[in-house]
C-alpha cells in the first residue's frame, strides 16, 4: 500500500531556551515555587531578570526549609537586594524562628533592601520587639507594615512600644524613645494583630491611611478618630464599647479636636451592653466621623435575646435616622449577637441589619432587617419620609 505525501511540509523549529518568549517562560514559572525559579533563571541573562522580576520584587520565604531559607538570603544580599519590594516572613515556617534568622543574614538591613515597600511579619514574639520595628524609620520607601503578634508576655511594654510606633513623632522604643523629624516616614498601611486588646495614649500620626488594631474600650477609639489626619480606612477589634470618659467628652464638645474627618470606611467587632450603652450613645460615636461611607460592625452581647429584643438596637426608625444623619453613608452592615437563651449559651446572629443608601438627587433608603438569618421586613421610603413605622422584633 502507498501511503500519499503530504502537499505541505512541515517544518519543526528548533530554538533554545534563552529564544522562547516571555509568555511561555512565564507558564513555564507558574509550574514551579519561587525557590526554584530564582535558583535556576536569575543571572542567565538581562532578558530573563526582566521576565522573573516578580519573583525577585516579591519574596515570600514561609514555605521555605532551612537551605532554601539561606540560599534566598544570599541572592538577597549578593544579586538583588536592591529590587526587592515586599517581603513576607514567618516563625511558623519550617525554618524555626525565621525573623531572628533573616535579620542575622541581613545586614545591614536599609541598605540592603533600601527600595522595601510592604512588610509582612507571621507570629511575630514579643522578645523580637527591637528586631524589626525599628526599621520603620529607617527604611525610607516603606509603605506597608502587617504584624500578627504571639506569645507576648508583657502586654504593658508592647502596648507602650505600638503607641509610640504610632505617634509618628518617635523613631521607636528600646526602652528610650527617639525623637525624629515628622517628614520621614512614609507608612501608610499599619495591621497589628494579636496584641492583646491596647489601651493607647494620645497619639498623632500624618501618614496613616489604612489601620487594623486591637483596642479596650471607646476611649481608645476616639483617640484614633482624633489623632490620625489622613486616616481612610479603619479595622478595629475591641474588647468593650462603653460610655466615654469624661475627658474624652469634653474634648469633644470641642468640634476643633476632631481630626478623622477622612474616615471613609470602618469596620469593627466589640463587646456591649444595651442597657449600659443606650443606642443614643452609639450614635454619638458614629458623629465624630462624619464623612463616612461604608459602615460594617458586630455588636456582641453577654445579655439573652430578649433583652436585646427590648433595646432601641432593632428599632428600624433609630436605623434610619443614623443614615439620615451620616450624609455620605452608602452601606451600613450590622450584626447583633446575643445569647440564644439563658440555658444553652450558645451566641448567634440575633439581628442583621443592612441598609443600602442611594445617592441620586431622589435620595432613598433601602433597610432589610434579618431575624436568626431569616428576612423579617424590607422597607424602602424615602428620607423626607416621616410617617414610618418602628419595627421591634421579639
């Protein structure tokens, strides 16, 4: 049998890898970890630093052992420190105690990674405090600082140290605060987790925007709303909303004192008690940022169901008035746990109540209202609406 030739030939191309182009190199990448692309491409070649710059810019070292661990610390030492942009470290990694270890190999530190943006520290111990911290005014690019804190054994001295980290005044805290000038620092991005709830000291800070902290009470709130002037958007978990004292409220009497006027979005979870903080009270925590736009927050209760039920907290009016007054809000999101009942103590999600507000010329509101997850009324009206009706649920 005659098998008939093909009336096109083909033809194979053979190239080598230095000639494939950037989008198959890249593919090629997304098949290996980061350890493994930066011990085989990185010096090849000028076109081969460009095409795995990622892997240089952003290094994360938590799933590295202790070789890889090491070997990455020399190519950022020798190669190509200078192009490292983030950085995420950890002491839950396989190389134990990762963020003693990587500043023993980095040193000095600002001068080896001078262009350092965002900074990322995983089970961060309160005995490493003076390791890293005090970088944040010598490291002249960064922006972003996230530390998740364990195992702290002295809350008075970590709570003392972030205080004064905040207060853009200070260099930092090894036992002697260290004054600066105001315009060196560039941090905009702070998360501090796993604190323990702080009780915080006036404060004032110029370069925050976006801030995740742990707070005790009120009062340590309403020190963020009046000393951060640029802060947009802010994540706070608090141990208690509670009364303020009275000399955070004659601060406020003073219109001048209040410096969070670009607070657009806040979130927050904390502890409460309706009958000791009247919804009225909460509201006028809610006036000292005025300009807010998205609003989400969980109310948790040690008190049963039924005397939430017979709070102003799920009054729908008390709700709706609250959008009326914030003049920007556009998305409220609140849930209210409680104790389902006195003998199981199990908590749920008592009450939700969301509100989406519009912003066109006829300015409208709509409110839903959620009972054990289940939706119990929808109402939408208009704000120059007067005649609705209170909604309380039991």
């Amino acid at each position: 049998m005659h098998h008939k030739q093909s009336s096109s030939s083909e033809k194979i191309v053979c190239m080598s890898f230095e000639q494939l182009p950037d989008e198959i190199l890249l593919i090629i990448c997304s098949y290996l970890s980061p350890f493994h692309i930066i011990k085989t491409f990185n010096d090849l070649n000028y076109r081969l630093n460009c095409t795995i710059n990622q892997y240089r810019q952003n290094i994360d070292l938590r799933s590295l052992n202790l070789r890889q661990f090491y070997f990455f610390c020399k190519m950022i030492r020798f190669r190509f420190g200078n192009n490292v942009r983030s950085i995420i470290l950890s002491n839950s990694a396989p190389t134990v105690r990762q963020l003693i270890l990587f500043r023993k190999q980095i040193e000095p530190f600002a001068h080896i990674l001078p262009n350092l943006e965002r900074l990322t520290l995983m089970d961060h111990y309160d005995d490493e405090l003076d390791l890293y911290l005090p970088l944040i005014s010598i490291l002249k690019n960064l922006k972003e600082l996230k530390i998740n804190f364990i195992k702290n054994k002295n809350e008075t001295i970590l709570c003392s140290f972030i205080t004064q980290m905040l207060t853009d005044n200070f260099i930092y805290f090894d036992h002697t605060p260290k004054r600066r000038r105001r315009n060196a620092l560039t941090l905009e991005k702070l998360s501090l987790t796993g604190a323990g709830y702080l009780k915080l000291t006036p404060l004032y800070n110029e370069t925050i925007t976006n801030l995740t902290i742990e707070i005790e009470n009120t009062d340590d709130l309403i020190i963020i709303f009046t000393g951060f002037d640029c802060l947009q958007y802010l994540n706070v978990n608090m141990k208690q909303l509670t009364v303020l004292s009275s000399n955070l409220c004659n601060v406020l009497c003073n219109p001048r004192k209040i410096q969070c006027l670009s607070l657009i979005d806040f979130r927050f979870q904390a502890g409460f008690h309706p009958e000791i903080l009247s919804f009225n009270q909460f509201t006028s925590i809610l006036h000292n940022i005025p300009n807010l736009q998205n609003l989400s927050c969980t109310l948790k209760s040690e008190t049963n169901q039924k005397e939430v039920a017979n709070s102003d907290y799920i009054n729908i009016d008390k709700w709706r008035n609250l959008c009326v007054e914030l003049h920007d809000l556009i998305d409220l999101d609140c849930s209210i746990k409680c104790i389902l009942n006195s003998s199981s103590g199990s908590e749920t999600d008592f009450v939700r109540i969301i509100a989406n507000i519009s912003r066109t010329s006829i300015r409208s509101i709509n409110i839903q209202l959620y009972n054990n997850n289940e939706n119990t009324n929808h109402m939408k009206h208009d704000v120059s609406d007067l005649q609705l009706k209170s909604l309380v649920l039991f």
